[in-house]
C-alpha cells in the first residue's frame, strides 16, 4: 500500500469528523433499551403496532414455518407464501393487483432504487426541497437533471412545470407528511398539475400510512387522488409496526422491469417472512380503525394547539411527526437533556438532516396519548 495515500485518507477523514464535531452535527451510534419508566416519543410506532399482540404472535408464527431468516434473496428461494399473503393483503387494502405491488427490504433501498434507475440522462426531476435523503441519492445516481423547488410550493412547481414540460421526460417527487417538518403539500393540486403537463408522480407516504384515508391506505386517499399517483411508496417499519417497504406501480410493466434491474432486491438477502406476517397482521388491524383516525388527527392538532399556545414554536397540522423548533445547537441540546431528566426520550434533530437554522426536537404522537397531556408534560418538562 502506498503510505502516503494512506496517510491522505486518514487526514481526510480526521479533518471531516474534526470539523463534525465543531458544528455539532457528529453523529454517534448509542444503544436504546425499551423502559415502562421512560416514555418513547422518539420511534415512528405511531399506531403502537410493534408491540400488539396478534402483530408478534404473527411474527412468531412465521419464524416457526420458516425461521428467522428467508436465508436468500428473492429470484432465488428468498420469496415465501408469507410474502405472497402480505402482497395479497396489500393489494386488498389498495384495491390493486398483484402485478402492481413489489416488496422491498427497507424504504431506503427502495427509493434508492427507483429514482437511480427510472429517470435517465436527459430526464427532469422536480423534488421539494425536503424530500428524503434517499430520494436525492438516487436521483443524483441516476443522470438525471434535479431541481429543487422550495418547501411546499405549488406556484414555484407550477413555474418549473410550464417551463420544462414538453421538453423532456418529467418526474415530481414529493412526501406526503414530511418526516421531520410534519407538514404536508396540497396533493389535490399536485394531482391538477398533473392532468395539465402529464409528468411522473413519485409519492412516498412512508408518514401518512395508516394515520390518514377511510382504509388507513394514507394522504392521497384522505385528499381523494390516489389513482393519479405513478408510482407510490410506503413502508412497513412506521405505523405497520414491522420492517420493510413496497411500491404500488400504476403501469405493472414498471414492477416487471423493476425485478429485472433493480440491484437492491435481485442481489439482497429478502425481507424475514416474520416481517411480511406481522405487516400483513398490522394491515388487517388498521385497515378498520376508521372512527379513530380522525381522533388521532385531533389528538395530534390539539397538542400542537396548546404547544403553541404555551410559547413553543411547533407550527401547524395533524399528522404525527411534530416539530419543536430552537433557535441555536445549544438550545436544542438543553432541551433535550430536559425532557430526558423527566423520562422522555425524543430525538434531537440537526444539520445536514435538516436545514442548518432550523434545529429540532422531533416528537412522534402515538395513537395511545392524549395530545393537550402529552404537551403539558412536554412544556413542564421544558421548564
């Protein structure tokens, strides 16, 4: 090995986490033990389905019928009747078919994958400023041209879309509940802009699903355009209470070239048939939670309601994912530690995961808590 590369790379990497560490965006690997003292408001178990009981004696029935691992990946032997059942279910819960319905081991990969390999050189993709890490990733992989448009703005998207349309193949990619701000765009307008310059809608509902829609299916069925979407995402480790992602493709072809490009699903060890059982058991659970949606949607509004109210900056919505925003790094860190000592465990969230003026503590409302309680505690905590 020649030492001075050597050398090159270790001042680089020093220099990168020395730096890390000044701005206070070091990030650090710490082990989270589950605690009946503590309450967790930092998970996305928005529904409280990883620990139900009919969702784990599902798991536990499938590591019985196939053990813990699908022990390959998913063109070879790695796709079981477990899987087969979750896409059944999935495809019920949509109304779909199943040639439309593809699972994949985690929402990163499968993101990663679509937007690497469906735009092209050439190709325009239209993203909101913040759309997931692994959206950008693999748009930036792909070749494609990416422009931004900022935070929520339909006028601005509505500009890039008379501009470029006709010029070129055109995707729009966008959250429905963005998972550190909580908010949400105006999908019916989305929808709109759609019929009027027919580009490629890539929704990812990874914070909506099972929160929002008559059948829990997400935002686009609450706001009534579900069938205008090209290509939706969602993922089963937040509200389904298990791990892994599907995609619902509106051309079945695109599943069809899916399996055969995608390296991430040809290549990977499949998705444990106990996750596929117990995000087919959550599916069945949620699916007819209709009444309590709307409460969880009142639960989540009203505690940012009297948040805001008390003095703290959370801004507006009832989605689950809330944000409590800090006007400095050291702010934050005080806060934190605040609610800590008070037995609340909450997430601190920074730059580069979110914009560099804008820390927060990032609460997740639970279907279980009462919103104006949770925020006195979290105000009498902040004290």
């Amino acid at each position: 090995m020649d030492l001075n590369s050597s050398h090159d790379l270790n001042e680089r990497i020093d220099s990168f986490l020395r730096k890390r560490r000044e701005n206070g965006s070091f990030r650090q690997l710490r082990t989270s033990e589950s605690s009946d003292e503590t309450l967790d408001l930092s998970n996305n178990d928005y529904l409280c389905l990883a620990k139900h009981p009919l969702v784990c004696q599902a798991a536990c029935r499938a590591i019985e019928e196939d053990g813990c691992s699908s022990s390959a990946s998913p063109l070879l032997t790695g796709y079981r009747p477990s899987h087969a059942a979750l896409v059944e279910t999935i495809c019920a819960w949509f109304g779909t078919s199943r040639n439309q319905v593809m699972l994949w081991n985690t929402g990163y990969s499968a993101n990663q994958s679509i937007f690497t390999i469906l735009p092209q050189k050439n190709d325009l993709v239209l993203a909101d400023r913040m759309i997931h890490q692994s959206m950008i990733a693999g748009i930036l992989s792909s070749g494609a041209r990416l422009i931004r448009y900022p935070h929520l703005d339909m006028q601005r998207l509505e500009s890039l879309l008379v501009r470029y349309s006709g010029q070129r193949t055109v995707y729009v990619a966008t959250e429905s509940v963005f998972g550190m701000d909580g908010d949400y765009p105006d999908l019916g307008k989305i929808s709109r802009l759609r019929e009027k310059f027919r580009f490629f809608w890539i929704l990812d509902e990874a914070h909506a699903l099972g929160w929002y829609g008559q059948k829990g299916t997400g935002l686009a069925e609450e706001q009534g355009v579900l069938d205008a979407v090209d290509l939706f995402l969602g993922t089963m480790g937040k509200a389904l209470g298990s791990s892994g992602a599907f995609t619902i493709f509106k051309n079945p072809q695109l599943k069809d070239y899916m399996v055969n490009v995608a390296g991430h699903f040809i290549y990977s060890t499949f998705l444990p048939p106990s996750a596929a059982l117990a995000a087919k058991q959550a599916i069945e659970l949620l699916a007819g939670w209709k009444r309590e949606r709307k409460e969880w949607q009142d639960q989540s509004n009203c505690m940012r309601t009297k948040l805001n109210h008390l003095g703290h900056s959370c801004g507006t919505g009832d989605s689950p994912v809330i944000p409590i925003f800090f006007n400095s790094l050291d702010d934050l860190a005080i806060a934190k530690e605040k609610l800590e000592n008070s037995r609340m465990r909450v997430s601190a969230i920074r730059h580069p995961t979110v914009p560099v003026h804008s820390p927060r503590i990032r609460i997740s409302m639970r279907s279980d808590l009462n919103g104006e309680d949770l925020a006195g505690k979290i105000h009498e905590g902040l004290e």
